[in-house]
C-alpha cells in the first residue's frame, strides 16, 4: 500500500462504513492519520488487471507495552462490487503470513455480530472467536449500542 493507493483505499474504508456493520467510525480518517496508525509492513492491498484497489488489509500496534509488542489488531475491506471474490481472503492470509515472519503472535479484532460475511471469512484464515461485550455495554453506534465479537488468530510459528 503507498500513498498514490491513498484515495481509493479511503473510499473503500468509507463504503465500509457506509454500510454500517464494519466500524463504530464514522468517517475514514485522511491519509495521513492512517499512515500514521497502521504499520508499514503490514499493510497491503489487492489490485485488478487495471490497477483499481479491490480490497485493504493493515494493522496497528494495540498498545506500547512491551508485552503487547506482538500483538496487533486487523482490518480487511474490500471494495462492494469485489465481494464474494475472495478478495478478503486473498489479503487476509497474505496478511498472517506478513505479521507471521515478522514475529508478531497475536492478530485481533472485533466485529459486529451482523457482519457474518466478515465472521466466516475470519473463520476460514483460522481466527477464533474469544467472547463477545455485550450490547449496551461496549459503545453506541448509528443511535443504538452494538455488540463486538472478538476474534484472534494465535501464530502457529510464533512461540
């Protein structure tokens, strides 16, 4: 991902949020705070014959601890008229194999219970659910309280 993929990868964060079962945000950052806040070496994309960015994988470190330096937390979009394609897992495994070399043991996330399409996709690239906050006690969102499924993928490399 380099910065002359930057408003496309904005966009299809944008319809991602659009939809409204992706994010509790509610506007895709510029370019600039998400350079800043996903790591360089793990943030990719996919690309057609054309050179249109069909889907986005990247992380971001989930603290500055020491002991949470190999854990990250994900985010995979792809574009609407590229779903079903498997665009997402294509990233996706490209993604674990990227944080896998570089030593990093745990990649995580949460997602909205309603976005089964994203809950199988993880399922199939070897995440697991851990638990589930609660609706009315994790965030409010579009002006109703979400549920977040947690998910992660342990490395099997990583020891």
């Amino acid at each position: 991902m380099l910065p002359e993929h930057a408003d496309q990868v904005l966009a299809i964060y944008q319809a991602g949020i659009d939809g409204g079962d992706a994010t509790f945000e509610e506007a895709a950052p510029t370019w600039e705070v998400f350079d800043a806040s996903r790591l360089a070496e793990h943030r990719l994309i996919a690309l057609d014959g054309a050179g249109r960015v069909l889907g986005w994988a990247a992380v971001a470190p989930v603290s500055d601890r020491c002991a949470y330096a190999g854990v990250v937390e994900h985010s995979v979009y792809v574009r609407p008229d590229a779903r079903g394609q498997k665009v997402g897992l294509a990233l996706l495994e490209a993604l674990l194999a990227s944080t896998d070399a570089a030593g990093i043991w745990t990649v995580q996330s949460g997602i909205f219970p309603e976005n089964t399409a994203s809950l199988a996709l993880h399922a199939k690239a070897g995440f697991r659910v851990v638990g589930t906050r609660e609706l009315g006690r994790h965030g409010g969102h579009g002006g109703r309280w979400r549920d977040v499924v947690l998910i992660e993928r342990r490395s099997p490399v990583v020891s």
